[in-house]
C-alpha cells in the first residue's frame, strides 16, 4: 500500500482534506480529529514522506504533523476508481509536480482508523508502550527473548502488536509453515534453530508481499493504490487451502483451527505439534 502511493503522493502540497462528495450511509470510521479541524491544519502544507509503521501508513508534513492511517482489514488508500463509491470516505485532493491530484482512503466496514497527530502524540500512540518492534527490523537476539517472554502458543504470540508489530494474520501461518513450527507450539519451548527459521522467514515472506503489493483473497476486498489485485496470493503455501494437499511435504493435507479467534491454516505433517518438556 505504501508503495502503491508514495512515489504519487511525496513531495506534493495538500489542497484539502475532505469528506467524499457521496457520504457513506455505511458505518462511520475513526477520523481525529474532526476533518474539518484537519483540513484547516494541514491545507498548503508539503507531504514530505509516505512510509510504513508495523500495519499503518504514515504520511508525514512539512509542519511536523503526520497522517497515521490505519486500513485494518477493509480500509484500501487509493489513487485511481475505487471498487465502489458506496464506501469512499475520505479524499485528499493534492496540487504540485506530477499527475495524482487526488487520494482516497476506501473501507467498505469502516475499521480503518484516520489520525493527524503532532509530533508528541506520535510519540504516545506509536511508541513501544503501544507497539512492538517491527517484524522486518527485529534481531535474532530480540526473536529469542520475544520467545522467552511469553507463554502464548507462538500463533497468537505473532499477532500481539505489543510485542512484534506488523505481521497480520495470513502472513503468521505462512511463516510458521515455511519455518516447519507448530503454531499450537507455545513461543517460549522453541527451541533455537526453530526461532532463526522463523525470523528467516519473517524477513522472506514478508519482504516478497511487499514486493508483489499483498494478498488478494477470493472475497476480493484487497486491492491495490491503482484497484488491481495483489499478487502474493499466488505464492499462498496453507493460508485459505483448507482440505487441500501440502504443497511442502505432498504427504499433509492443510488444515484449519482457530486461535484468538482468527483463522489459523497448517499441515500436521510439516508443522508437527510438540511434546511438552516434562517438568
């Protein structure tokens, strides 16, 4: 998503700040402060950066404020038609060197959140007292004492945004099968080379959705800045294959649990679940 818009939308001046010309009858988002407070603060101000925090893209100005949106499951930032403008929401309109003269954030059951912060409250709302390190910057000696600190089976462990931010759900099970870890293991029993797996695999998967701009399931909600599906679901190796045959081992077949209430997928043969220590 950041990537999507960022080359569109850096170093451009904000014109306005508003709601869609077709208001959502649907359910309302989170936007602070009111939009008409934010259009006053931040019209003719320079969008100096676009980047990613853990789930959130960032938009920072030249004032010192900055956009934190958060798209959670439906919310999409868009630069081109969106997949309906029932569920529009917010449009930036935009002015200087290049083409884009409007942004979009769409969410079709309003979940996104939209923030414009000053520099201190930033600090307080991305700081590490609300979120983890991010997945993508983490050490193996930070993996071992995330490990170390918490008996959470290491499938719900990898979705606390406290303790590691930026890994969503389909991306855990994806992970932990190309690591070969259980997710009913419990994040404290790994053993070492299971956690350097993992965190080679976090770096891996994560690093190739990016590149090919998410995953697009078959409810069709992802999409990217210019409405075309992602790719990475192509490279799917259990999440959404419920029933089906490993790709890994050809010898599993893929199943399904749920585990803080989200949907986990996995092979029983590659991801053997562990014998507890005995104590």
């Amino acid at each position: 998503m950041v990537r999507g818009i960022r080359s569109a939308v850096e170093g451009r001046t904000i014109v306005s700040v508003r709601a869609c010309a077709c208001p959502c009858a649907c359910r309302p988002m989170l936007i602070e402060p009111s939009l008409a407070d934010i259009d006053l603060r931040v019209r003719g101000q320079q969008v100096v950066s676009v980047r990613r925090r853990a789930k959130r893209v960032l938009m920072e100005l030249g004032s010192g404020d900055t956009f934190v949106i958060e798209p959670r499951m439906t919310g999409l930032m868009l630069l081109d038609e969106p997949p309906s403008e029932a569920h529009l929401r917010v449009e930036w309109r935009l002015k200087g060197k290049g083409a884009t003269t409007k942004l979009w954030f769409w969410d079709r059951r309003g979940l996104g959140t939209i923030r414009l912060l000053d520099p201190d409250q930033r600090k307080e709302v991305l700081g590490p007292a609300r979120l983890g390190p991010d997945a993508l910057e983490i050490s193996e000696a930070e993996w071992r004492e995330f490990c170390s600190r918490t008996t959470s089976v290491i499938k719900v462990a990898l979705l606390d945004q406290k303790k590691v931010s930026g890994i969503g759900n389909l991306y855990a099970s994806e992970i932990l099968h190309q690591s070969k870890i259980s997710p009913e293991a419990r994040a404290c029993d790994l053993k070492l080379a299971q956690i350097r797996r993992m965190a080679e695999a976090t770096t891996e998967i994560l690093n190739t959705a990016i590149k090919y701009e998410g995953s697009t399931l078959s409810d069709g909600t992802y999409r990217n800045a210019l409405n075309k599906s992602g790719g990475y679901q192509n490279a799917h190796r259990v999440y959404d294959r419920e029933g089906q045959a490993c790709l890994t081992c050809e010898r599993g077949t893929i199943v399904r649990i749920v585990q803080g209430q989200r949907s986990t997928f996995f092979c029983r043969v590659c991801q053997r679940k562990p014998r507890r220590p005995q104590r």
